[in-house]
C-alpha cells in the first residue's frame, strides 16, 4: 500500500474500550474493521455523500475487499487516531486506512477497503462510478 496523499482525508480519535479486548488483553482483531467504518463514514460525510445519501441516489456501495497489516496491538483505553483517505472513485471506492497512536504518533495499523456502486434498482454492479460521486466531489 503506498502513502495515501489525497485531498479527501478525515481522522477521528477513538479509545479502545474494554469490551473490545480478547482474551490477551488486545483489542480483538475483528474490531478494526468497526473502527475503519467509522473513519469510513466521518470521511463519507465529509463530501455529503455517506450512506443514507448513497441508498437516496439509488445506489448500495458493498465492501468488495478488505485488507488488513497489523502492525502493533491496540489496548484498553489507548487513544487511536484512524485517518480514512480516499484514493480511488472512478471505478470504485478505495479507501485506505492509517491507525497512529494519539500520544506518539507511532503507527500501528494499516489497510483499506474496495467498494463498488450497485444500482439498487437492477442490483447490476456498476462498471464505473455513478455521476452522483463525481458531483459529490466536485463540490468540495
């Protein structure tokens, strides 16, 4: 995965709950995949175009892929920041992810996820992206 540089990009912080750990005492691996999607939609809702405006333009955006490098385990009550970028639209949504440690700034995580439009009309899959995405971030 190369270095995400794009001008779509949003951070949220989190802290790792205790109800997300394993029996280790780390965060369960499952869990990142949650905290990718609230990056995920903070990032969606930055260009007016998360899910309930995906599903009014007539159109679902299914994960296709989802990849994951764990690097460093996350633990109770770390303050993680997660930053979604966005670096694919025309064919599909590519979004990749970066966990950093709030304090150090250390990294600890990485991934992103592949989408693609499906008409909810046909449930055909779209081979390129709806209108409605470019407009989307044309706006900002």
């Amino acid at each position: 995965m190369r270095n995400p540089q794009s001008p779509w990009h949003k951070s949220v912080e989190l802290q790792i709950p205790f109800h997300d750990l394993d029996p280790l005492e780390i965060c369960w691996h499952g869990h990142y995949v949650r905290y990718f999607e609230i990056a995920r939609a903070a990032l969606l809702q930055t260009i007016d175009y998360d899910y309930p405006e995906m599903r009014a333009s007539g159109y679902a955006w299914p994960v296709i892929e989802l990849f994951i490098r764990y690097a460093q385990p996350l633990r109770y009550r770390q303050r993680v920041n997660i930053e979604a970028f966005l670096t694919e639209w025309e064919n599909r949504l590519k979004i990749e992810y970066l966990a950093r440690d709030a304090d150090s700034g250390k990294r600890l995580t990485r991934g992103y996820t592949v989408q693609v439009a499906v008409d909810m009309r046909t449930r055909e899959m779209c081979l390129e992206s709806p209108a409605i995405l470019a407009e989307k971030l044309g706006a900002k």
